[in-house]
C-alpha cells in the first residue's frame, strides 16, 4: 500500500478571502466597509468585555498602542468607568439598586412616546427591496437602547426624588 505526501497548502489570495467572506456577511444582511478586518476587532472587543488586560489584548494581535486603541478597542475602559461610578473594580457582579424597581409599561411609553412604532417601521423599510436605505444594526441597537433609557430613566427619577422633590 502506497502512502500519498500530503497535499501542498496553497496561499489564499486576498481577492478570494475578501469575496469568502462578503458573501458570509451578506447573507445576514451585514454591512461592514472593514470586511478582511472585521474579525480583528470583534476578537479586541470580546477579549475586552472579559476583562482580559490591553497588552495581552495588544500580544494577540500584535498590535502597536495607535492602532489598538484607534481602530480595535472602541469600547471605554471598563475600570475606569465601573470606579467613577462608585463601584468596586474587581469582580464582576454589583448591585444596582434601581434595578429592583420594575416600572410598568404603560408609564414607560408615556416617555419617548413615538420610539414604539419605530421598531415596526424598520422591518417594514427592511422587507421594502425599493427602498435605496435599509435598516443596519446601529438602527436597531439605538432602538433598543432609548427603550432601556426610558426604563431606567423612571427607575433613577424615583430615586432622584429625595434630591430633587
């Protein structure tokens, strides 16, 4: 039985890996303008959001300090924010007192009236194929958030109350 070398690797060119992975974003409808790069920052971002430190972050994807932080670590410092906020920077579970507080949604709509409609315009915008504008994920998210807002704007407005009767 006669064993075969293996086969030699061919190189990728960038043209083929650019259009690879065009095509796996477009099939969710995912625009991004940084396609060959795009899994540089979200790898940054991710190794962020668990705390792992800025060098080792930088290591990994052999970085230089400008590059890092201008195009790869958008997100502010966790440390920083978590202690100007007076919580303690170690661990990862705190206590939110305003959290305990559920207001009702009939009192949340009464805030930012017109933000419940706009979630049914973007899939109709979405689904309308004449339309040149279509919904991205920043639409969506900024969504989401201002119905967060409006919540924890009620919550922190109760317990505003004894500064600010």
């Amino acid at each position: 039985m006669k064993i075969k070398p293996p086969r030699q690797a061919q190189k990728w060119s960038y043209f083929s890996h650019r259009g690879s992975i065009d095509k796996a974003l477009s099939s969710p409808g995912i625009r991004s303008n940084k396609n060959t790069h795009i899994d540089c920052g979200s790898s940054a971002r991710m190794a962020g959001n668990v705390c792992a430190n800025v060098d080792q972050i930088r290591r990994q994807g052999r970085w230089n300090n400008t590059t890092i932080n201008a195009a790869y670590l958008t997100n502010l410092p966790r440390d920083l924010v978590r202690s100007m906020a007076g919580f303690p920077t170690y661990g990862r579970f705190f206590y939110i007192a305003r959290a305990a507080l559920d207001p009702p949604t009939s009192l949340c709509k009464k805030l930012f009236p017109a933000i419940g409609e706009w979630p049914d315009r973007l899939v109709v915008k979405e689904l309308s194929t004449g339309d040149p504008i279509q919904p991205t994920v920043a639409e969506n998210a900024f969504l989401q958030v201002i119905m967060m807002f409006r919540k924890t704007f009620i919550q922190d407005s109760v317990l505003m109350m004894d500064f600010r009767p």
